[in-house]
C-alpha cells in the first residue's frame, strides 16, 4: 500500500515509518480539527487503512503519535476518541476571545492584577509610543472557559484609557467592548504576532496543564481607527484547547 505520497496526499511505500506515520498523523489531525469526526469517535484501524490507502502498521503509529500529544485516547471496547474539541479562534478579524466562543460556552475572567504602574516595562512603552515618564495601565486575566482554564492574558494601556477601564467589569467583559465604550471610537486592527513555546512552571500552574506543554503565545498590539496604539498585550493559550484560524486571500500587484 501506499502511505500519502508527498505530491498526492500519499507517502510511498518505500518511504521511513516514522515518515509514513507522521503524514498520517498530520491528516487525521487536520480531520479532527475540521469536525469530520462529529461525534467525537474515529473509525477503527482496518477503516482508517482503507480511507487513507496505508498500512495498518502506518495507520497505528500515526494514532500512536496523536495519542502521545493528548489529541486521541485509545480504549479497548471503546475504540479510538477525540480527547476534547479544539476549539477555533480566527486570526482574520479583530475580535475578543469570549467574542469569538459565543456558543461554545460561558468565558469567564479572574482578575489577578488591574492596577496603574509607573514603570511599564520599556518594549511596552516603545509599543504603546508613551512618552517618557508616563505610566500604563497593567491587567493580568486568567480566562476559564466553562470553568476550566484557557488562557493566561497579560495587558498593558495608556492611563487615560486603562484608569475609566478599572472601574468597570473585568471580570465578565472583554477588554475590546470596553474600550470602545471609554473611547467613543471604534477599534481598528491589531498587529498579530503568534508564537508556539512551551509553558514555564508558573503558567503551567495557572492553566492546568503540565509544566512544558505547548500553548500558543499571541502578541497582539490592537490600535484605534485613527491608529493610536491602545492595548499591547500577550496571551498564553492552550494549545490542546485552542486552534488558530484564519482565511487568506491572495492579493496581485
């Protein structure tokens, strides 16, 4: 059998194993996160080696390798399941996590810190364009997602903007809908930048998962219409919770 050679979807036979059941793993895990298993259970191994033309050797090292990054559990008289949805966050408009999950169900924020300092750290400063001497404010949110930990967002705004922002609910509304409200101006875009690392102890402990797991590292820089940098913040997110998404349209000269 063939196993997703490169030019076709499918690796030939004569290619390594540890090839053959990463291509494999690659689309079973593109199925996943595309719902094309609704319910939540894969076919088994002799159906996979059908749909996919392989091997069932390859078919059961790829499910080796999803099972080993936490997306698969494998149980005898069960079969093969999706451990949790992922669940999707688009990187082509500008929108507020708990925005973007309306439907999936309640976001909710603990508030670890909403405060003024007068030192903001200097590449924040630069971000922000802050004159010299002028302080930030500073908010740090644990984002929980039907009550269990998504993602960690730290946060820094000009005073003028962030003071009105920490007398209002932090804990049950995005920061964008906010600051609309406190500027009388709509958002405009944000500069994204996404990051793949692993979580060090002190995060890992905040979002349950172990310490060196994957999660998603946004930097995102969000300005007015006019262009006036208002919210440089950084984001750690699940990685096994979350999938990033967006559509891209090709553009000509």
């Amino acid at each position: 059998m063939n196993d997703l050679h490169p030019g076709t979807g499918r690796a030939s036979s004569s290619s390594p194993r540890a090839e053959r059941a990463r291509r494999i793993a690659d689309v079973l895990r593109q199925q996943i996160s595309g719902d094309a298993f609704p319910d939540g259970v894969l076919p088994d191994e002799r159906a996979l080696t059908a749909q996919l033309d392989a091997s069932r050797n390859a078919v059961r090292e790829a499910l080796g390798l999803l099972r080993a990054e936490g997306v698969i559990t494998r149980r005898q008289g069960v079969g093969t399941t999706v451990v949790r949805p992922k669940y999707g966050h688009g990187l082509d408009r500008l929108a507020g996590l708990a925005e973007t999950l309306i439907g999936y169900g309640t976001v909710t924020n603990e508030v670890r810190a909403a405060h003024v300092v007068t030192e903001p750290p200097s590449a924040v400063a630069e971000r922000l364009a802050l004159p010299p001497g002028a302080g930030a404010v500073h908010l740090e949110r644990l984002r929980r997602l039907d009550g269990e930990p998504l993602s960690l967002d730290t946060t820094y705004l000009p005073t003028d903007i962030g003071g009105p922002l920490l007398e209002r609910d932090l804990a049950n509304r995005d920061v964008f809908a906010v600051l609309e409200e406190i500027t009388g101006h709509r958002l405009g875009h944000a500069e994204v930048t996404v990051h793949a690392v692993t979580a060090d102890p002190d995060t890992a402990a905040l979002l349950h998962i172990p310490a060196g797991a994957a999660v998603f590292a946004i930097d995102r820089l969000t300005r007015l219409a006019d262009g006036r940098a208002v919210d440089a913040e950084t984001i750690h997110i699940r990685a096994d919770r979350l999938v990033l998404r967006a559509t891209l349209r090709r553009g000509y000269a």
